[in-house]
C-alpha cells in the first residue's frame, strides 16, 4: 500500500498463496480468525480434498447444508448460468477431471471432454441447501476465491480495520483512502504488462486461459455444454464492488460479450482475445500500454 510503511500477512488457502497487506499490524487473534476462516472454506467447497463437503456430495447424492455465503453464490451462478446458456456452470468439476484437473492433478485426460450435466437435471440449490439426484462434482472455481477475499474482508472490517488490500494470487480488493496501483499481467509474458489500473475501493480480479494450463490446448477454463477449454479469449479482467462478483464475471467474459453481462450486472471489464485484439467497457478504469 503505497504512502508509508506496509504491514501485512503472507500464508497459504486453497491451493494458492494469499497477501494481506494493512497500515498497522494485525492483531494475532485477527490473523488466527482469518486463518481459520480460510480452513473452513476449504473444508467446505474444496473438491481436492477427500473430507469436504464438495467431496462427500461427488460420493453420495442428497441434501447438502452449505453456510451462509452459499446463498449468495448459488444465486450468481444460475444467473450466470442462464445468461450463459449453460456455457458457465459450477457443474463442470467432472469435466474438468476428465481432462486430467483432478484431485490428484493428474494432468493427463482420461477421455474425450465431457459435458457438464444439466443443472435442472441433478441439481437444486436452494440458499444455503444444496440437493442433487446423482453424484456431482462441484466446482465453485470461476468465483470461489473472490468469494474468500469478501468474506477476509469483512473479517478485517469487523475488527476494526478499514484500511487494506487482499491479494489472492491475483484477485484483489483495496479498502481505504489511497489508490493501489495494479500492473495488468500479459497474458503470454509474466514479466511484462499490458496496463495498469489504479485500484482504490473495489475489486479487481482476472481470469486466463495460461494460468492453470496443460497439454496442448488444455486449460481450466472449460465451455460446460462441450467440456471442451474455451478458445476464443485469453486473458480478462473485472472490477466490481465486490470480488466474488467481479472473480465471477472474469471467468463469464470468456463465454459472454462484456456488453450483454453488463445488461446485468454493474462492473467493468477488459477482454483479450486470442488474435491479440482486445474489448473494452467504456468506463474501464484502467490504462492500456501501447
């Protein structure tokens, strides 16, 4: 955080590498609550690890009670869902282990790409209650870690801190006064940007096909009606008011026109497509490098 001394926490949740950064310290007991909200998370909606409640409802069908943030979640992706014609899914866990994204990170397909189910076909999600009618693996990915940096954030505002920024490997939130800066990373060069945004109350969070990519022409970002990774964009950008949101549409702007999500949500964007051209919403807040 720019404009004087910067303390902060570093540590490890949901397989990736988490940055809080403050003014002041942060009490142990904040940082023991944070740590320890972390780990429910991943007990919760993980579906790498054998003891979660993703894990136990891949095993068994049933009636599932998720906390509170499921509500939430569950009504942004049927949103998505349907805006996306089922393109976008929090279904695609099974797809995602065919091609070799599994558990054991494999990272070798076990067969042709299989589509995800249908969500009326296997799934109801009823606010925090979670019921399916076959075994299913779900995966919360396209907006799981933004919704862990909202939920590290009210952490911090209950105790009292308001000035901060979250930094979960990427997707970013900044409360406070002064404006953080944020290099846009090239989406075939980590060392280089292609612009720079000033983020100052509000998250910012990206999606790219690089980042968790394997074989040839495999990646995390699959197209749920064909199982098969997403070819059109390579790189994306969303800020929002919230992470969960904004880490939500990053991974939408891969199947949706930027234009059309905003019909329906409030955020803005940046796309980068594959023949290295790129879109961009008009009150984009950041600046592109030419």
């Amino acid at each position: 955080m720019p404009g004087g001394d910067v303390e902060g926490i570093s540590f490890e949740g949901i397989g990736t590498q988490w940055e809080i950064s403050s003014p002041l310290p942060l009490a142990p007991s904040l940082t023991e609550r944070i740590l320890a909200r972390v780990e429910k998370f991943d007990a919760d909606w993980s579906r790498f690890r054998s003891d979660s409640l993703v894990s136990a409802m891949a095993r068994t069908p049933g009636r599932y009670d998720f906390p509170d943030e499921a509500g939430q979640l569950g009504k942004l992706y049927r949103t998505l869902y349907r805006i996306s014609a089922g393109t976008m899914t929090p279904l695609i866990g099974a797809s995602l282990e065919r091609l070799g994204y599994d558990a054991a990170y494999s990272l070798r397909p076990a067969g042709s790409p299989l589509p995800a189910p249908a969500w009326d076909d296997v799934l109801d999600w009823n606010g925090t209650s979670i019921t399916t009618s076959a075994p299913v693996v779900l995966d919360i990915g396209a907006a799981g870690k933004g919704l862990l940096v909202d939920l590290l954030a009210a952490e911090l505002e209950a105790a009292g801190v308001d000035a901060f920024v979250i930094d979960g490997s990427g997707d970013l939130l900044a409360r406070g006064p002064s404006a953080v800066p944020v290099a846009l990373e090239h989406p075939y060069n980590p060392d280089q940007a292609i612009g720079v945004v000033r983020l100052a109350g509000r998250a910012l969070c990206a999606s790219a096909a690089n980042r968790r990519a394997w074989g040839d022409g495999l990646h995390h970002v699959l197209d749920g009606t064909t199982g098969r990774p997403v070819q059109t964009a390579v790189a994306t950008w969303a800020l929002a008011e919230t992470a969960v949101l904004a880490d939500a549409l990053a991974t939408a702007l891969f199947f949706v026109p930027g234009a059309q999500l905003q019909e329906s949500f409030d955020f803005s964007w940046l796309t980068v497509y594959s023949d290295g051209s790129a879109g961009y919403s008009e009150e984009f807040e950041g600046t592109l490098f030419t």
